[in-house]
C-alpha cells in the first residue's frame, strides 16, 4: 500500500483526468486501473476519486473558455462502486488493506452534512451513540491522520462549491450582456423568489457590470421585492445554484478551519 501525500493525490487525479479527456477510456475504468496497479486501500481509492472528478471538472470547465453556456457534463467517478468491484477481484487484499488503514468515528459529518438515507434507516439514539462513540485513547499518530482526511476531504468541498460559484456567475454575466437582458426585472424575480439571501450574488454581478451595489437597506428590499411572485428563468436558477454553492463553501471552510485546529493541537501533543 503506497503512503501518498496531497501532492501524489492531485497529480495522480490530473493524469487520469487528462487521459479521460482524452478519449482513452472512462473515469471510472482509468480510477479502477489506478487503484488496482497502486494496491490502494478504502480510504485511499475515495480521496482519489474526489480528487479525479475535481481535476475532471477543471478540464472540461477550462476546455469551454469562449463559449457563451460553459456548462459541463460528464459522469463522475463513484468511489465506492470502485471499491466494491476491487472487493469482488480481491476480497483479501482488501480486508487486508482496510486493517492496516484505521478508522476513527466521522466527528465533523454534523458540520460536512449526513447520508440523507443514512437518517432514515438509524435511530435517533443510535446516531447520537455513533457521534460520541470515540474509542478510548485512540494513539494520538491515528487521530492526526484522521482529522487531516477529514481536512483534505473539506478542502476538496470547499474547492468544488468555489468552482460552481465561478461556474454559475460566469454564465450569468454572459447572460446579462445580451441585448434584451432586463437587469431591473430580474434583481425583482430574484429577491422576490430568494429574499436578501442572493443580495451577495446580485452585487457580485452589479460590480462586473461597474454598477453601484444594492444596499441591504429595508427601502430596497421593498422596492426589489415588489413583485409578488417571482418569475423562474434560467438566470434565476443560476442565481439560485450560486447562492447554494456559496453557502456550500462558507460551510466548508468552517469545518476546515476546525479539523485543522483539532490537527494542529494534537501535533503540538507530540513535539511537546
């Protein structure tokens, strides 16, 4: 089993990514022929495929510069269906690997989110045991790697929602320089749909446009809000998944910052 760092995942990821792009097969089958050449084990095969599908989406996102609608479309690599087909070639190895890469209780999934389908099977009570369950003095070199997967797993989060951030902004600036674009209507449709919770978006588009931003003043949430009913469009839709995403990322970055603390605090326990 190879002992990568974050450098060796991203490079790794770029390679496959590339290949994909290339039309030398899918990204499913160059991650499955990476994994099973590497010997990676579970942990290793999910950072990987997260990894993949960034750089994936990096290159088709890059590959559409100039283009009016640069939306990007691929099926992404599923780690687990990875993982379940080298289990069917291989159950030993990767019993074997598993054993030698140890799990520690998922402390942050309250602030990544929880499995949807996960709360609907658990007990309210067993999915508080399964919070608090920390094993007892786990060896502190284990929980330094644990809370820095967790980091790297967030930092991959947090760079996904700032792509789809830039990704859904970008298309709406392209849409707002057409000729029979109405800014005035949409900021309305917008709030009137959405609230002040896309007032940060509307600036961000006003100040491309080299417009005066829109003040969160009461006097303006009502002018903005007078209509009734928002009209959906497109561009409210691409208001709407920027908003999602910036609150995907701010989400994120908070969690990061924590997982990070929590690593730093317990390295200082081993240098002393």
């Amino acid at each position: 089993m190879p002992q990568w760092d974050s450098k060796t995942f991203e490079e790794k990821a770029t390679n496959i990514a590339r290949a994909f792009n290339a039309g030398r097969g899918d990204l499913h089958d160059l991650t499955v022929k990476m994994a099973k050449d590497q010997g990676l084990n579970e942990e290793q095969i999910r950072r990987l495929g997260r990894a993949v599908n960034v750089k994936a989406f990096e290159q088709k996102f890059a590959s559409l510069k100039g283009q009016a609608d640069r939306i990007v479309e691929f099926d992404p690599v599923d780690p687990e269906t990875v993982i379940k087909g080298l289990s069917a070639i291989s159950p030993a190895a990767e019993k074997k690997a598993s054993a030698a890469y140890p799990e520690l209780p998922d402390q942050m999934r309250v602030e990544r989110g929880w499995n949807a389908s996960y709360e609907k099977t658990a007990s309210v009570d067993v999915q508080r045991e399964m919070l608090n369950a920390v094993p007892k003095d786990p060896p502190i070199e284990t929980q330094i790697n644990h809370w820095r997967k967790v980091a790297e797993d967030l930092r991959q989060k947090s760079a996904g929602a700032e792509m789809r951030w830039d990704a859904a902004m970008e298309e709406l600036q392209a849409h707002s320089k057409r000729i029979y674009w109405n800014r005035d209507e949409f900021e309305k449709d917008a709030m009137a749909l959405f609230g002040g919770d896309v007032l940060f978006e509307l600036n961000a588009l006003r100040k491309t446009a080299k417009l005066e931003p829109v003040e969160a003043t009461y006097e303006t949430a009502t002018k903005l809000s007078s209509h009734l009913f928002g009209e959906e469009s497109e561009d409210t839709r691409l208001i709407k998944q920027a908003h999602e995403a910036r609150v995907a990322y701010l989400k994120a970055t908070k969690a990061l910052a924590l997982a990070e603390k929590k690593a730093e605090e317990l390295l200082q326990k081993v240098l002393g």
